[in-house]
C-alpha cells in the first residue's frame, strides 16, 4: 500500500514524539564530559576490527537474502551485496523501512525477477530474523539472572508475533486458491485483477522459497552465523572502550535492538537505540554514561559501515548485470 503524504506526516510525527521522549529518558543525569573522554580514548585497531566484521556481516546477509533470491533466478553475490548495502542505507534515513523497496527494485530491474516475488523474499527474511531474535531472547533470558523488566515483558507478544510471522511462512503460500477468489470478488475494476493475482502469485512463490529443506537449512545456517558475529561485534566494540560485555549480554543487546526497530522511529533509530543501550546494559554494571558512549560509538561504526557501502551500491546499480536462468 501506498503510503499517502497525510499518513506520512502522522508516521514522522509519531516517530518524533517517541524518539524524543525517549531520549529525554536515557540521557537524563548523563555526563557529557565523560562519555567525551571515553569515546576520545577508544582503541582505533579495535574500532576498525568492529566495522570489518560489520561489512562482513553485511555481506553474510546479502548471501542469505541470495539463497532465497534464486529459487526463481540467478542472482550474484556482487548484486545481493550492492542490493543490500543500499537497502540499508535507505533503512537509516527513509520512513517506514522503504529501503526494502530500494533493495527490491534494484534486484527486480536487472533480473527480471518480479518486484513482487522479491519484495516477499525481502519480507520473509525480516520475519525469519524476528522469529531468530524472539529466539535468541528467549535463551538469554532463561541464563541470565538480572532480567531487564521491559524486555522481559515484551518477550511474550513479540514471541506470539515471531510465531504468527512463522505460521504465516508455512502456510500462506499454499493459499493461493482462496486468494485468488478474494481477488476476483473484490471491489476493483475488472482490469485489475489479472495483475492483482499475478503479483500475489510472485509473492507466495516468494514465501514458499522457505519451503525448500535445504534452502531453509542454508538460511538458517546463515542466520546464525550472522547473530553470533554480530554479537561479537558488539564485544569488540565495548572492549574498544574498555568496557567488559559478556557474550550472554551482547547476545540480549542485539536482541533488544532488533525488538527496537520495530518500533516507528526516526531515521537512524535516534532515540530508540539509547533507551536500549540504557535499559538493558544498566542492570550489567554499566553506568548510564557508559551505555550511552558505548551506543553512540555503535551507532557511528554503523552509519559509517552502511554509509560506505550504502552509497557505493547506489552508484554500483547501473552497472549490475545479473545472470537471468
């Protein structure tokens, strides 16, 4: 659906009002003067090991979203890479996550792929990285003694989601029948439907990508790999500040930052991010101050990893040529 400009006035609005109030909460009390001091003395080897391991996971993500890609295509590494750098780019500073649609059109141009069967792959894999995270909290919140409250409470819905996200994957696709149905009793004019139902049939195809075992158990091997080096990209970057975060911890940061950008935010998750950091690496030994040098550093490394990237791969777009099957 097309967001009209109306609704994206009430979108931005909404996000504004929720960023600010919740950066008056995290960086209420904090010394500025430190958190100056710590990031100034923060080791640059290990700052630059972070980013590196940010591009690489970068690039993991781009060869997962591939795998999905080509149950219907032949996409390179090269082009999902580019693809996803400039989505995650436009995720930073486009309302309402619209780099998914960069991501999707530069695929769907040069491939011959439909805009439809990919954004649904684009779609699914957030959801599979839902279900992960529900995942991820679940286990760490079992192992951990001190539970921040907030999380804790919003693990249960945001779990009932990650299962409605996974019984939407299994069983959808095989809908097609009854959707086409809806399609054609639907109030639109005639001419309509045979694209409606055309663009729904390219995007259950893309849903069912999932249904394949041993492209889901590549997925899933990716996904992995992808929260664990994330996780320890994390470590490195506190370790860069001096600061000790345990795996367990790192683990439930990524997790509560995932569960964050759900939420309607401002470009870049301004607000979002330092009430994560806050909330969650207080109970920890972290002081607010520190929390909020240590999410500022992170957030920099990431703009400046997509910001690169991002930036190249919407140069790079012209030049892509995919091999088509």
């Amino acid at each position: 659906m097309v967001m009209t400009p109306g609704r994206r006035a009430v979108s931005f609005a909404v996000a504004a009002v929720l960023a600010t109030l919740l950066l008056y909460y995290s960086v209420r009390g904090i010394e500025w003067s430190q958190v100056a001091r710590i990031v100034a003395a923060a080791s640059p080897g290990r700052l630059v090991l972070g980013a590196a391991l940010g591009t690489m996971t970068l690039l993991l993500r781009a060869c997962r979203w591939r795998i999905l890609l080509n149950a219907e295509g032949s996409v390179s590494v090269a082009t999902a890479f580019w693809a996803t750098a400039a989505g995650y780019f436009g995720n930073n500073f486009l309302p309402a996550r619209g780099g998914e649609l960069v991501r999707t059109f530069m695929i769907s141009n040069g491939s011959g792929l439909a805009n439809s069967y990919v954004l649904a792959t684009a779609l699914s894999e957030r959801v599979a990285d839902a279900i992960a995270l529900v995942a991820i909290t679940a286990v760490v919140l079992l192992l951990i003694p001190a539970q921040p409250g907030w999380l804790a409470g919003a693990a249960r819905p945001f779990a009932l989601l990650g299962l409605i996200g996974a019984i939407i994957i299994a069983v959808v696709p095989f809908l097609g029948s009854a959707g086409r149905s809806v399609i054609a009793r639907a109030p639109v004019p005639a001419s309509w439907r045979p694209g409606l139902i055309t663009s729904m049939d390219h995007g259950l195809r893309g849903i069912r990508a999932f249904h394949d075992a041993r492209r889901l158990a590549s997925f899933v091997a990716f996904t992995l790999l992808i929260w664990c080096l994330d996780a320890i990209g994390a470590i490195i970057t506190a370790s860069a500040l001096t600061f000790h975060l345990p795996l367990s911890v790192a683990f439930l940061l990524i997790a509560a930052l995932g569960v964050g950008t759900a939420l309607p935010s401002t470009p870049g998750y301004v607000g979002i991010y330092q009430f994560v950091a806050v909330t969650v690496l207080t109970p920890f030994g972290f002081s607010r101050t520190d929390a909020i040098a240590y999410i500022l550093v992170t957030q920099a490394l990431m703009y400046a990893v997509i910001g690169l990237w991002g930036s190249l791969g919407r140069r790079a777009r012209r030049s892509i040529h995919l091999r088509l099957p």
